[in-house]
C-alpha cells in the first residue's frame, strides 16, 4: 500500500488503496471507484484479481491497469508488463489509455483466456482448497496429475461458416496468446485484433499429446498436429454433458451449450 502511495505522489496522481477480503471484492471495488468518476484501476494481483477488475471496467470511461502479483500473470506477460511492481505501478500511471478487446464465453468475460475441457479441469485443481503449492511448480503438479487421467470429450464446434465435430483435449479461446508463466497456447493471438483465437487440440493418443505438451512451453504448440486455430468473432461449443469451463483461470460450471463472443476495444488499458 505504501508503495502505491509512494509512487502515485511521484507523478502527481491522487490515489486511494483497498485490499480485497474475498472473492469478487476487488470487482465491487472496481464498481465503486468507476461510479466515483476514477480514471484508472490498478489490480494488483493474479489473473483472477484483472479479471474481476477488469468485468467492472469494461465498456466504460476508466482505464484498468496491472501490477502482477499473482501465479500466472497470463495478460500482464503478454502484454510484456514488467514484473517490478514499482516499474509496473510507474507506467500505468504515466501511460496513455489503449484500447483492448475483450471475451465472452457462457456469459462471463475474459481478457486473455477461456477454455474449455483439461485446462478448466487444471484451474479447478489448482484453485482447489486442497492444492497449497501457487506458483509454476504447483501448476505443473495440477497439470501432471490431469495429464495422465483426464478424459478427452466430444464437442460440436458452431461458427458462422462451419459445423464440426472434434474429440478433444480442450477447446480455447484466446485474447491473448498464454495461459500464463509463458505457457503459449495461442501464440498469434492478439489483444486489439478484434477476434478472438479459437484453439482446439484434438486427441489422437494421449502418448501423443504428452510429448506434444512440452511446445507449450517452448513456444511451438503451433506445430504439433494436434492443435488447430482460427480467428473467430462468434462460436457455440456444445457438449452431451454440462461443460466445465474457466475465464482468465476461475473455474465455472457450465451447460451443455456454451457461447462465445469477441467486444472489440471494451477495455481501456494503461501499461
């Protein structure tokens, strides 16, 4: 809190600090501080913190930015913010307001990544009460454990120009190009492009998929046969059975039909 202050009187800006106190306070926060007239939101935090930020800001006159604090990070690093909070903190406060887009999928927004399938079953695992390691290392742990065991799904694809049916691991839609600790899952993805990048890997063997997980990290997913990607403004992905899905890492439960769509430019961003 000091540090904000600190760094506020530095240029110049009045500033109010909060801390959260429990799941969905910092998007009532957010609420507050755009129906109070604020210019700019800071969420200092992890993915899950921008998100509920940025769901209050979005399609309004304030501007959100981001001091990354959290196990992921997944926009603040594909938008190359800096991991300092007093570099972070300094540049947003000083920046010019840039427009983003943002997401929707089964009614909730997003402002880097959805998904569908393994990666909701992982951001389930990993916010569980029962998981106490954060980080990488404790993601990877999640992950590991669902690699070997989690069940890939038939899906029914809908988008304006085609109907397909795909068993797969997982279904993405991208704003931006990581889930986070730079694990690229759709590495053309852009955050001002007006589309979102809708991202499926199939399973052919789940042998195959295993040896293929290590592109994720070095930044060749786009090579393994398993992954396919488009820019889409609209989809429907419908399932048999009620769909987990995640919106920047929460966990959501879902129906068997979900609906995704792109809002170009809905967020104001300084960084």
């Amino acid at each position: 809190m000091e540090l904000a202050r600190r760094v506020a009187a530095e240029v110049g800006a009045r500033t109010e600090v909060f801390v959260t106190e429990r799941p969905g306070h910092a998007r009532e926060l957010a609420q507050a501080s755009r129906d109070a007239g604020a210019r700019l939101v800071v969420a200092w935090g992890g993915d899950g913190t921008v998100n509920e930020v940025a769901t209050a800001l979005a399609f309004g006159a304030a501007a959100l930015a981001i001091v990354p604090a959290g196990s992921g990070n997944g926009l603040a690093r594909a938008l190359d913010i800096s991991l300092d909070p007093l570099a972070a903190l300094s540049a947003a406060l000083r920046g010019t307001p840039r427009a983003i887009d943002a997401g929707e999928l089964g009614g909730r927004l997003f402002v880097n990544v959805a998904g569908i399938g393994f990666d909701a079953h992982v951001a389930a695992g990993f916010n569980g009460a029962d998981n106490r390691r954060r980080g990488l290392g404790g993601y990877a742990i999640v992950t590991a454990r669902a690699a070997m065991r989690y069940p890939a799904a038939r899906y029914v694809i809908v988008t304006p120009e085609a109907r397909v049916s795909v068993r797969a691991l997982f279904v993405v839609l991208a704003n931006g190009s990581q889930f986070g600790n730079r694990i690229r899952i759709a590495p053309q993805a852009r955050v001002d492009d007006g589309a979102l990048d809708l991202v499926v890997v199939e399973e052919h063997s789940r042998l195959a998929t295993l040896w293929n997980m290590r592109r994720l990290i070095t930044g060749s997913v786009d090579r393994a046969p398993q992954w396919s990607s488009r820019a889409v403004r609209q989809a429907r992905i419908e399932s048999d059975a009620p769909m987990m899905f995640h919106v920047d890492g929460e966990p959501v439960q879902g129906g068997r039909t979900l609906d995704a769509r792109v809002h170009p430019g809905a967020l104001k961003i300084c960084f």
